[in-house]
C-alpha cells in the first residue's frame, strides 16, 4: 500500500497518511454482525425503527469501502504513475466515528475563525432529570423550547447586569452543542452553550464594542437554575402528551433503556449528607445541574477551539473499543467515572440499543445559534 506524507494542520508537522480500513475495526464488526438481529427484534416487537435509523447504520457498512464506490485520483505531474483509490464517506453525523471526527474538526475550526467574535466565552452547561430527558429526547421542538429557556434566562440576566454596570441595550448571543450522550454511553440530551462573559454594545458609528461583566458567582447560578427549572416543568409537564409516530416507538424504548447508568451509582459529591465541597459555579436542584465554571480569555482561542471540539465529539474513541473473549464488548473510558471504574462491559446488543438511543431526529440541527452572533 503506497504511503503519503501529509501537513498535519494541528501540529504543522509531517504524518504519513494511509487508507483507513473500517472492515478491520471492532465497531465495524460489531455492527455488521449484530444490527439485522437488533432491527429484526424491534420489529417483533412493534413497528421497528424509523427509515433514517436504518439508513444511517446502512449507510457505515460503506464508508470508506472500495467497494460501495471509491474516486480514482492521479498525480498531474508529468512522468508521474501515483495514484490512490479513497473510499466514498457516509457523512453521518451520530454513530460513524470516522465521519463524525472529522465533521467535529472542520465546525470547531469554522466557529471559531468564522463565526465567534475576539472576546472572553463561558460555557454554560445545562443537564435535564430522567423524565425531561424522556420527553424531549426524540421531540425537535421540545429540544428547541427547552433551550430557549436557558439561554433567555441567562441572557436576561447578562443585561441587568450590564444595565447595573450602566451599559443600556447590552447586545449578547450564544452557539450551543447539542449533546445526546455522556461518557459511558448513557442517553443524556444536555446543552453545552457558550456565551460571551460580556454583552456587545453599539457605538457612535455603528459598530460594536465589548463589555466584560464580572463572571458569575454561585448564588447567580443557584438562582438561575431554579428559574429554568421552574419554566421547564412548566412547559413540560403542564401541557398534554400529544404522542410520537408508532415508528418511534423502538428508539423510545431505547431511550427508556439507556437514560440510566449501566454503572452502579454511589452517593454523588453533591448529595446531602456527603462531606465533599462544593464544586464553584455549579448548582444541582432535583436532577438539574447548570455548570458555568469554564471559561476561556479572549486571547485563547486555540483552547477555544478544542473545547468545542470536546462538544462536537463522538459518541467513543474507536481505539478505546474491544471485544471481550466471550464476545461482550468493552468500552475504556477517557478518565476514571466518579464511581472509579475505567470501562464498561455491555453486551453487543445493548450496546447497539445505546448508540440507537443516541441518534437524532431527522433534520435536528445539533448546533444552533441564538441572537448576536
């Protein structure tokens, strides 16, 4: 196989490039082992899964392979006989690691070189209980209204801030990283927003100057997680269930199934009755959490960009999988869960069953962006 040297643009160093072989990769085995049995069990069992689920697993088992299609490319120098064969990608965006990695690349990248202004940013990050997750899991609107919520009552509270500070009509915006996932594969819709520490304000001439405000402390974050969490109810739980297609049935099955922790759970640092301080900026209120300690300074931007990267992530790193000798499947956690353990086992199916639970919806926009941007 012939090897090219390519530009790494991360580090600006050299790196031999080679064909990526998804046939020889655990997850690729997996999936084209145990998925008909999954879809054909869901199907017994009621109406199976939506086409778009289908689709994007159908559509894994051909990236990257020569034989679902590949382009042909050629050397232009003359004299030169190189040529490589590169395998067609499947784009997705939710279960392929290869297509997601790169799409996480290329968004972080543009956000920040295209679309985040030169300022210091927070991250504001919202988890939902067990119930809201259920509800708004495989809901776009829901998913929609619940973070309006959020980013309306922090902005709301960006501009008395600003107000108290004596800027009037104090400008601020937001680009939020909708997760569906955590850590060990547990179905967890969250919001990773990140908002100026600051708000913008229009000068003489028509452009925009920046104002920084003093960052939160932990009484504001208490105090803003009890509003959302008020207002989320409300909506939520206040209104009539008008129901979801059959056909989404299975997944939210799945959703049931993996919304809880396949690792036993102990006593939480926050609980009542535990010693353990409390973490800075963030507050915990009957299975909401709201986390705005992480900021990065404005001259930053590289730490900027591989935050955001963290957001965009998929769902595993390929190398962290393998396969047990009695076929189970073993998952190596990037660090230690609070419960101390470093993998989960799971068998393939519920495995598959967790990663199903995680796709979204069709045409769910999992970056969104809110006023000034």
């Amino acid at each position: 196989m012939a090897v090219v040297r390519v530009m790494d643009p991360q580090s600006g160093r050299c790196v031999e490039y080679e064909r990526r072989q998804p046939e020889k990769t655990v997850f690729y085995r997996i999936v084209q082992e145990h998925i008909e049995t999954v879809f054909a069990e869901a199907e017994q069992n009621g109406s199976g899964y939506p086409e778009h689920v289908k689709h994007e697993f159908e559509r894994f088992l051909s990236c990257g392979i020569l034989g679902a299609g590949f382009a042909r490319l050629q050397c232009s120098t003359p004299g030169c006989t190189f040529e490589r064969l590169v395998g067609y990608s499947c784009k997705g965006r939710s279960i392929c690691p290869s297509c997601v990695s790169r799409r996480m690349a290329d968004c972080a990248s543009h956000l920040v070189d295209h679309v985040l202004p030169i300022a210091p940013y927070r991250q504001w990050t919202l988890s939902l209980p067990y119930d809201v997750r259920l509800r708004i899991g495989y809901d776009k609107k829901r998913i929609g209204d619940v973070l309006a919520l959020l980013l309306r009552t922090v902005f709301s509270w960006q501009r008395l801030q600003a107000r108290r500070a004596g800027i009037e009509k104090g400008l601020t915006g937001a680009v939020t990283l909708c997760q569906r996932y955590g850590s060990i594969l547990q179905f967890t819709p969250h919001f990773h927003s990140w908002i100026p520490d600051g708000v913008f304000s229009q000068n003489g001439d028509g452009g925009l100057q920046f104002h920084r405000l003093p960052p939160p402390n932990d009484d504001d974050i208490d105090r803003l997680l009890l509003r959302v969490s008020t207002k989320v109810d409300k909506l939520l739980f206040a209104e009539g269930d008008d129901g979801l297609d059959d056909d989404a049935q299975a997944v939210l099955d799945d959703q049931a199934a993996a919304v809880k922790s396949p690792l036993p759970s102990p006593l939480f640092p926050w609980a009542k009755g535990n010693d353990q301080p409390r973490r800075p900026r963030c507050s915990f209120f009957e299975g909401y959490s709201l986390h705005a300690d992480l900021a990065v300074h404005q001259k930053e931007r590289r730490k900027l960009e591989r935050l955001l990267r963290y957001g965009l992530r998929p769902p595993f790193a390929q190398k962290r999988l393998s396969l047990t000798p009695d076929g189970k499947v073993r998952l190596k956690l990037r660090k230690p869960y609070y419960t101390g353990q470093s993998e989960i086992v799971l068998e393939p199916d519920v495995f598959l069953r967790r990663l199903i639970a995680t796709i979204p919806p069709k045409r769910l926009n999992m970056v969104r962006f809110h006023g000034l941007c």
